[in-house]
C-alpha cells in the first residue's frame, strides 16, 4: 500500500509539471507574435495604410508602392494627395493617415507642433525647385522668366499658403519681379492642367511635374529658381499602423531614392 501511494503521487507530479509546461508553451505564442509586431516583421501581419502626400508625389509614389509590395505584400496603400497645407489641416482635424509626405517643411512642423505627427523620426527625403512652363506652341512667345510680367501675359502659380506658392514668393523676392496672376492654384497640378489646357499661357511648376507633363508642355529655362529649394519631409502619423515606418524606410532606402532621382526630384539635402 505504501509502494502504491509512492506511485500515485509521483505521477501527479509529472501530471502537474507536464501541465505547467503546456501552459508556459501556450503563453509565449503570443509573446513572440507581440515581439515579432514591435519588430516589424511584415510576414506576422497585414494592412491597409493611408499615405497623405503632396501633389507632386502623384506620379512617383504609385510607382515607389508598386516596388514596396514586393517585399511588403501584406500590405496595402491607398494614397490621398493634395496641398500640402490641406494636407496637414486634414490631419490636425483628425484625418485617418499613416504617413505624411509634405512638399515643404512647414506643413510638416503645422502637423508635428500638433502633436499628430512623430517630429523626432522626420526625415527629408527629396528636394525640388520651380520651373516656368507654357503650353507647346508658346502662344505669348515666352522665352524667358521676365516675360511673364509683360502686359497681358495670363499667368498661372500657386497659392501663397502652399509649398509651391511659398517658392514662387521667394522667387519674386529674389529677383524683384512682379508676377500678377490670372490665378492661385492649391495645388501644383491644378497649375499645370491649366497650362496643358491652352487656359493660361504660363505657369510656375515644380521641374517634376514639367518632366511628368514630357510633350503636353513647353519647358523655359528658368536659372532663377534654382537656388529656391523645397524641402520633402516625411514621418509616420501619432496613429500609424504597422508597416507605415516600413513604406517610409522604403522611400528613404536606396530603391526608393533611386525612383525619386528617375522622377526628376534632388537629393535630401
């Protein structure tokens, strides 16, 4: 009977430790998936991102995307683009993002002084500068920067409050000309469809969008623009789901850059 007891509970013990090792087992599943999320490994999960970007990203950064999903396939992006002061207006009044791409780093610092952006982990990944266009056959036979203030000339530029604008302001403070639009645009394609459309007979765009538009645009030297630089600042949002720091690493990686490089846009600077 004793012999019997010792038996019986030496087994118990084995049941109980083979239970417990069972339970630790079954607790540190989820332990290695919550590491493996903070780490940002995009094979443990998927998502959609909303990506705010400016304007004059729309061209490059369905591309940059279509590159990203290569090795990110659990993710989707759905992208919103506008001015970049919309942008961050949107996202201060609470707008569902991801990533903010600014064409300027004002917009960016009106979205982080709010706190909805994450200001330490902003990086400026590209620069661009302005440059005058008219439509194909120069109708106002515009061959230079000072032309575009002869009498009757009908001008196209950004609004003042966007980054586009801003630059343009710049430009004429530099050079002491005065531009007297037939209208401000809130975004740099709004300028430039109105150019393509035969609407105006010049506008100030980005180089990019000039290189993007190829035959629709005639492009006029414009010397003067070249040292008035704008700035592209990227960050993830205070509400950024997993895989928004992943798209912007992409953008910041040599691939990415290599892209922004094709599209015509500078290096960070």
């Amino acid at each position: 009977m004793k012999k019997l007891t010792l038996t019986l509970t030496g087994l118990l013990a084995l049941t109980a430790c083979g239970s417990q090792a069972t339970s630790n087992t079954s607790q540190s599943a989820p332990q290695q998936a919550a590491s493996s999320a903070a780490s940002g490994d995009t094979n443990q999960t998927s998502a959609t991102l909303t990506i705010f970007a400016a304007a004059s990203l729309k061209d490059v950064f369905p591309k940059i995307y279509e590159e990203f999903k290569k090795t990110h396939p659990n993710y989707t992006i759905e992208f919103s683009f506008g001015g970049s002061s919309e942008l961050a207006t949107q996202i201060n009044n609470g707008a569902e993002a991801d990533v903010f791409a600014s064409a300027n780093e004002k917009q960016m610092t009106v979205a982080s002084d709010a706190g909805n952006v994450d200001a330490a982990g902003t990086k400026i990944f590209a620069t661009n500068t302005l440059t005058l266009i008219t439509p194909p056959s120069n109708p106002a036979g515009i061959t230079t920067l000072e032309d575009v203030t002869k009498e009757g000339v009908k001008l196209v530029v950004c609004a003042e409050q966007v980054p586009c604008g801003a630059a343009t302001k710049k430009l004429a403070e530099s050079t002491g000309f005065t531009f007297t639009p037939v209208s401000e645009e809130q975004k740099v394609t709004d300028v430039l469809a109105k150019v393509t459309s035969g609407e105006a007979d010049a506008g100030l765009v980005y180089v990019t969008d000039a290189a993007g538009a190829k035959e629709k645009v005639k492009v006029v030297d414009t010397p003067e623009a070249e040292k008035i630089v704008n700035k592209y600042p990227i960050a993830v949002t205070k509400s950024a789901r997993q895989g928004a720091q992943a798209f912007v690493d992409f953008v910041l990686g040599e691939q990415g850059q290599s892209m922004l490089r094709d599209a015509g846009f500078g290096a960070p600077k």
